[in-house]
C-alpha cells in the first residue's frame, strides 16, 4: 500500500491546499495530512480548529486522514515509518525553499524522500497568509478557501 503525509500549518486551509490533497490523493493508497505548529508563524486558528477544518473539508476524500503534530517532521516521520513527504510549490522561491527543507529533513531522516507537486491551474497565488489579508480588509474570500468550511473560516477572521 502506498502512503504519504501532506505537512503544513494550513492556516487557514485553501483551495490551493485541497487541490494538493485531492490531486495526491489520486495517486497514493492513503494521504495523511499532517498539522504542524511552525515556530516562525503565530496562527490565526488553534491547531485544534485547524485540523477540525481540514477534516471537514476532506470529508469526501476517503484515503486520506488529518492529524497534529508538534514537532519536527522528520520525527514523525520516524514515528509512523512514513517515508514519502508530497509539498506543493507555487513558485521558485518555495521550491528553492522546499528544497533545503527536504535535504535537512534527509540529514535527520535518511528513510524519508521529499516529492514537489506544482501548484494546479489558477492556484499558484492563493496562500493563507493571502487570505488572512483579503479578509482584515473586509475583502470576499469565499473563492479562495473551501466551500465546506467557508462560515467558519469567515467568522474566524471577521473577528479578528
């Protein structure tokens, strides 16, 4: 059975983000999404409310699952015996920064291996960081972040 983990801070998920999971999950048996805590970001939604989020939003995938994680992903790596790490990149400068992640996290891990997927048509410019903007400034998100849990990502960050 083939297996990999999708690991991100997924502040909020995106349409981008679910583009990447459904995509992955078209070629692997069972996708794991993994949330992680990243040190360099302060997050808008808990990791609680993060997770709850993507489990809802990818409800309808049937091989893939969610879970947290709070550490460094080349442990977790270790701890579940995954192998295959899939990021998505939207440009060159995250594939020049996916790239360094991906041979450190081989340092700390030499069983794990580091796949890039472009980012789908119409999704290179959508990021969290994208969305949390657009909404402070009273902008529609809805066209950016999945239609299932669009209510709750909106209340979120109106309230912020």
């Amino acid at each position: 059975m083939s297996s990999c983990v999708i690991p991100g801070s997924f502040d909020p998920v995106t349409r981008g983000h679910m583009d990447l999971i459904r995509r992955t999950a078209q070629l692997f048996d069972r996708v794991t999404v993994v949330v992680m805590v990243n040190i360099h970001k302060q997050g808008t939604f808990s990791t609680e409310e993060r997770v709850e989020l993507l489990r809802k939003a990818c409800r309808s995938e049937a091989n893939v699952r969610v879970e947290q994680w709070e550490g460094l992903l080349s442990e977790y790596m270790r701890k579940t015996g995954e192998r295959t790490v899939v990021r998505g990149v939207r440009n060159g400068t995250e594939y020049d920064g996916e790239c360094s992640a991906a041979q450190a996290n081989r340092m700390l891990n030499p069983r794990m291996e580091t796949l890039l997927m472009p980012a789908g048509d119409g999704y290179q410019w959508i990021s969290s960081s994208a969305v949390r903007e657009i909404a402070a400034f009273g902008g529609d998100i809805r066209e950016f972040i999945p239609r299932e849990c669009a209510e709750e990502i909106i209340r979120k960050l109106s309230n912020e």
